[in-house]
C-alpha cells in the first residue's frame, strides 16, 4: 500500500497535516504532522515524512515540476537535521509516516477533500 | 485550556513593549472571538468618540476558538478597530494563513495601541516577539513586503523553505501608508481585512507589517467526536455538490448569474446590467481565461479562492483573484467589460492595498461626475469615461495621494460634495455598496442600509436563498442572519462557505466539539444579538445615528433595475421593531436588559 499524491489537484489547505496531528497527537499542531504541505503559486506539494537521516545531504539541488523549479529539499521525504518539518517542534524527535496503523488506514487520505492523495495498492 | 489560549498578545507601539495578558473568562463565554471580542474590547477600551487615525486608537488581530482546530472553513482571522471611513465599529474577516500562524503562536488576540515614532513591522515567532525597523520596507507594495520580509526573516532566524512557507504575514500597502481611507489590510498576497479602511489606522500607527510563526498546536476538549463530525461532514457537502461547486467556481459562479438577472452593480449603479460583461456569465469561460490553481485558505476543504494570471508582461506573476465583487465593482461598476482589465485594477488595488469594493465605488463615481460634467477634465488630467483605462492611473493616484488622488483618498463623500453632487457617490455610511444591486432585492436594501459597519454584504446574507425569497419573512431574516454572522465572525466560521440555518448549527456544533462548553444553536442567537446591539451602542456614542440607516438616492427614488425603488422607511419600521429599537433606532431599555447590556447603554439611550 502506498499513498499517492496527485499535486495538480492540491489545493494547499492543510486538512491532511490536522488529520494527521489529529491522529497522532489528539491535538490541531501543523508542526507536529507526518504529511506537510509545501504552498506554491502555480501548485502546492503534499510530501510525506519518510525516514529518518543523520545527517544533511550535499547534494542538493532543484527539480523541475511542471516547468517550475523545486527546491529538492522540499521534496525530499526525509526527516533530516537540516529541515524544520518531520520533528516534534519542542523535543526535535524525528517522524515518519505509519499509515496510521495496521491495517493501514491513513486519515490524511480520508481529509482530503479534491482527493490529491489516494491510497493505493503496490 | 480547549479551543483558546486564554492569551492576549498586547503590544504598545509608541513605548515599543509588548505584555501577555490573561482573556478573561466572561469574554470567551459571552463572546467567543473574533468579532464579538474585537467589539467588546474596542467598547471597553477606546473612547468611540475619537479620531479614528489617531494614536489612541486599537488595532485587534482577533482570531476564534476554532481557528487553526481544524474545523472546515473556520480558520479565519478578524480584524477590529474604528473605522476611518464609516466611524463605525469595524470587523473586516480574512482568510488565509496569518489567523492560523497567530494561533498557533500561543495567542487568541493581538492588540495593537498608541503609534511608533518611526515604521516598524513585527515578528511573532510563537512567544518570541520583536519590533523591528520598517524604513526599507516603507513603500513598498503588498506582496513585494512579503517577499521582502521572508528574505530578512530566513537570514536573520535562520528559517528553512518549509517554515517561510508556512508563515502568515498581514500588511499594508502604500495606501495604507498614505492613509487612504478605504486601505485595506493585505495577507498571504490577496487575502485582504478589506471594508471600512483599516489598512489606514495601521498606517497612522506606522505599523507596515505583521508576520507569525506559530508551531504550538490547538487543544480539542472530544478529538475522537470531533473527526467523526467532520467525516460526517465532508460526506454531506460531497453529495449535496458543495465541494465540488465552491472548489471549481468559487465565487465566480455569481457575477454571471448577477448580471443574467439584471442585478449586478453597473455603471455606478445606474443599471443592473452591462452587455459586455454578458460573455462571463458562464463561470467556465472565466475559468479557462485565467485560472492557475485552486487556492484554499487554511483548513477549508472547498477551496473557493483562485489564483489567477493573464498576458500581460507587467503582471507577470500570478495572483489571487479577483472575486466576485471586485468583478462587480472594478469591473460592471466601472463599465470595464474586459477580464483582463478588472484583473489588472484587482490586482493593484492588491498591491496598493486598497479596499477594491470601495474603491470600484469612488471610482465609478469620478466616472459618473466626468460624464455628467461635474468634473472637469483638467482636474484629473485625462478623460475618465465609464470604461477607460485611465481608471488604472487613477487607483494609483489615489493610493498615492497624487493630483485629485489627495481629495479620493478622503472618501467618495469628500469626492461628490467638492463637486455638487454628493447624491452619485453610491455608499453607506461612507462605504461603498457592493455588487449586488440593492433595487433587485428589497431585503438587500435593508441589509446594506442597517449593517453597523457601513455598506456590506458579510454582515447578512443575499435574499434569494432558500427560505428568504419571501417579502413577508425579510425582515425577519435579515435580522436573524445578522444575529447569526456576528456570532458566526467570532468563531471564526466563513460566512460563504456556511449559509443560513448553518451559521448557527455548525458553529455551536463545532464550538462543543473544540471547547467543551455546551453552545446550543438558540443561545448562540441571542449571543449575535449582543454584539449586534454592543456594536450599535459603540457607533452611537461615535455619532453614527439612526438617519444614517439609509441607502443613496438613487437606490431610494430612481427606479433603475428591474423598474423598482427600495421602500426603506417601510422596511426600517418594521426591522427597528423586531429589533426591540424605538422608532429612531435606538435600542429601548428593555431589550438592553435582556441581552445584558444596561450599563453599556448608558448615557446614550
């Protein structure tokens, strides 16, 4: 099972990373969500937290999304020392995405009302 | 604490201190935030008597328990102060992400007081607050200060991609700085505070910019009771068509249906209809023009915002916009008839910071006073016939108090009074009407004449709603849904989004989930009607009198649409009536008592 992310129909609200934190921490904290939401002008990026990495990679660099140019950071799944999201905001503990349990049941999929991100097989 | 903070940010701009206070308990109870606590602090802090652009003046950021919880479409944020333009009591509500990130710094308010001796803007990041120098920013437009401001930001913070996307920044643009009287407060680059001109107290307070990073989280009294009521009611609005409707048009589904029946504010009101625009009355045409994405707010599932561009080498960038009113009001208004046109005034008044409804209003009556002969050309210094270009220049005249921009930017009153005729300025208590033509629906009338901020259209709704097409129930109804949306402001719920019997459902619904204090649907009626009531003791002790309850002339003698005249005065009777006010408007002992509002009403009833 995997959750695939649709961005050109992402409207950039956010109700994924409440889902999330919804489920994960019983309270409404966008910093303490497993799924971000990157907010662009021509399109908005859902990017799931992946695993955790000790150190920051040198190889950044830009993708090209839709003719636009992408910071890779901000696409990069990783939970990672150079970046402020996938990280409890008060102890720095990494996260990462658990499909909300087993069988998985992801809520952000469930809150997505343009149904950007969809739970699929494979 | 569930829902609120209890927190209030108080920052004194002419000693440069800010302090947290505690939000009393009474004020979460009787006036939940947003607009009701806006209205109760400005009623208990500042006299109403006073110069609206002068220091002793507040400028509240307000936002709702229900801000930043998650609750659909309730994310917004209110802004309260006096009104420059109307005298009134002001709430303008904005979307975006600016409410969310003043949340989720730890505070339900932000209070703005007295005036910085030099411009500043300032950070908010969770409890960490600095006033920082604004000279460079001093300027600059709108969306150039939020650039500008993130850059400055990143460096001086070390913030990553991630959290200067996330940030909420609220601004004024050059007219703000220049104390037009109908500047608006901008956010998120085309979220505006947009009615009544606060954009110009935050100016007269030097105040260029207010930007917050907010990373606490918002407490939830039922989280299991609460996500199911969501669920629930995302399944409601997917087979009633509500999502997919407000996602795919947005508001641009009504400027067609507006102008199809010959209700749409044209050419200064003088008709309900423009024949060029007749091409816009299928949303899909608009859509395929100029959308670039659908833009949501934050937390709202519908996502009726749309970002927008056209080809045109000076605007480059995509923008939001504009909404329907704008294209009623920049747009029919102004006799412009094509979309590139009212997207190009829509997004400079974006830039410029300008209130874009009152603008489109002052601006079609410069139009109306060139075309009657009013004003003569070598005042302006070019023609301004209904449907020029030049109304381009003019907006940035305005904004930056150049030429006859100086005498507009005191207001359309001042405008048509300097020539003759003060009956073309098509306004309420200052404040220019919006789109809907008031002629095509008698209850509108009413609604714009009695709403205590001045000449709006989110303080009631649009009479052809369900339930509210029948003249004997007007009254009535426009009564409740005012109680209902002042309750509603102080969630803070959008009011397009949620309609009629919702305002009241959802927000107690919601209210009870968040909080845990029990809201029932008929108290939270009874709460709308105090703030009603408290808002129109305030505009009383600043002036604002019943005879203002009134709409222009034209609207009142000249059948313009639809051959038909609005019966105020019958109207008014009616409506004071079940307001529990005497004859002239003026709230009668006996309802104060009920609603708990004797001692406000003293010295005044």
């Amino acid at each position: 099972m995997r959750i695939r992310i649709d961005h050109k129909v992402c409207t950039g609200c956010k109700q994924c990373e409440i889902a999330c934190s919804l489920a994960h921490t019983e309270t409404a904290a966008p910093w303490r969500s497993r799924i971000r939401v990157f907010l662009g002008e021509e399109f908005c990026l859902p990017v799931i937290a992946g695993p955790y990495t000790e150190a920051s990679c040198n190889s950044k660099g830009t993708l090209v999304v839709e003719g636009v140019e992408v910071d890779a950071c901000v696409v990069c799944r990783a939970s990672c020392p150079m970046k402020s999201v996938y990280k409890e905001p008060d102890t720095a503990i990494p996260l990462k995405c658990d499909f909300c349990g087993d069988p998985p049941d992801p809520q952000c999929v469930k809150w997505c009302a343009p149904n950007a991100l969809t739970l699929v097989e494979g | 604490m569930f829902g609120w903070h209890g927190k209030i940010l108080r920052i004194d701009l002419s000693e440069g201190k800010s302090r947290v206070e505690e939000t009393p308990s009474s004020l979460m109870r009787d006036y939940i935030g947003g607009r009701g606590m806006g209205a109760r602090l400005l009623f208990d802090e500042i006299d109403p008597s006073i110069d609206a652009l002068s220091p002793e003046n507040k400028l509240i950021f307000a936002t709702g328990p229900l801000t930043g919880s998650g609750a659909p479409a309730a994310s917004r944020f209110i802004v309260s102060a006096k009104s420059p333009l109307s005298s009134c009591v002001s709430s303008p509500c904005c979307g975006g992400s600016f409410g969310a990130n003043l949340k989720y710094s730890g505070y339900d308010l932000l209070i703005f007081e007295g005036k910085s001796p030099h411009p500043v803007y300032v950070t908010l990041l969770n409890e960490r607050v600095e006033i920082l120098d604004a000279s460079l920013l001093w300027g600059m437009a709108s969306s150039e200060t939020e650039e500008a401001i993130r850059k400055e930001m990143r460096s001086k913070y070390l913030l990553d991609t991630w959290a200067l996307n996330a940030m909420g920044i609220a601004d004024i643009g050059p007219a703000g700085e220049n104390l037009v009287r109908f500047a608006c407060i901008m956010s998120d680059g085309g979220r505006a505070a947009g009615r009544s001109g606060l954009g110009a107290v935050m100016g007269s307070k030097n105040l260029k910019a207010v930007a917050a990073l907010g990373t606490r989280h918002v407490n939830i009294a039922n989280v299991q009771g609460f996500r199911k009521a969501v669920m629930e009611f995302y399944r409601e609005a997917r087979e009633n068509g509500e999502l997919y409707k407000r996602r795919r048009y947005g508001t641009w589904s009504l400027p067609g249906r507006a102008n199809a029946s010959k209700s749409q504010a044209s050419f200064n009101f003088r008709e309900g209809y423009s024949e060029a625009f007749a091409k816009y009355e299928d949303p899909e045409v608009i859509r395929d023009l100029i959308r670039v994405r659908d833009e949501a707010c934050f937390a709202c599932p519908f996502a009726c915002g749309k970002r927008s561009r056209i080809k045109d080498p000076d605007f480059p960038l995509t923008a939001k916009g504009p909404e329907h009113e704008t294209m009623a009001l920049l747009g029919t208004n102004c006799g412009m008839g094509e979309m590139e046109d009212i997207c190009r005034a829509n997004y400079l008044c974006n830039d410029l910071g300008m209130d874009t409804i009152t603008a489109g209003a002052v601006v079609s009556c410069a139009m109306e006073l060139f075309m009657e002969g009013a004003l003569p050309e070598k005042d302006l210094g070019y023609p301004l016939e209904f449907g020029s270009r030049n109304m381009l220049r003019l907006l940035k005249e305005i904004a930056l108090r150049e030429g006859l921009g100086e005498l507009i930017a005191e207001g359309g009153i001042a405008l048509a009074t300097r020539y003759g005729r003060p009956d073309l300025y098509m306004g309420v208590k200052g404040m220019g009407i919006p789109a809907w033509h008031p002629q095509a629906f008698d209850a509108l009338g009413l609604q714009y004449a009695t709403c205590n901020t001045g000449g709006s259209h989110t303080k009631a709704t649009m009479p052809f709603y369900e339930g509210r097409k029948d003249p004997a129930h007007f009254v009535e109804f426009t009564k409740k849904d005012q109680d209902y949306i002042a309750a509603a402001d102080s969630g803070v719920l959008c009011w397009i989004i949620y309609h009629g019997p919702l305002w009241g459902e959802k927000l107690a619904e919601w209210l009870t989930y968040v909080t845990g204090m029990d809201f029932a649907p008929e108290a939270i009626g009874r709460l709308g009607e105090r703030i009603w009531n408290l808002e129109r003791l305030f505009n009383m002790r600043s002036g604002v009198m019943g005879k203002d309850d009134t709409l222009p002339p034209r609207i009142l003698t000249e059948p313009r649409v639809k051959n038909r005249v609005v019966h105020l005065d019958k109207l008014l009777v009616q409506y004071y009536e079940l307001r529990g006010w005497d004859s002239s408007g003026v709230p009668t002992r006996e309802r104060l008592q009920m609603l708990g509002l004797e001692k406000e009403g003293e010295g005044v009833i």
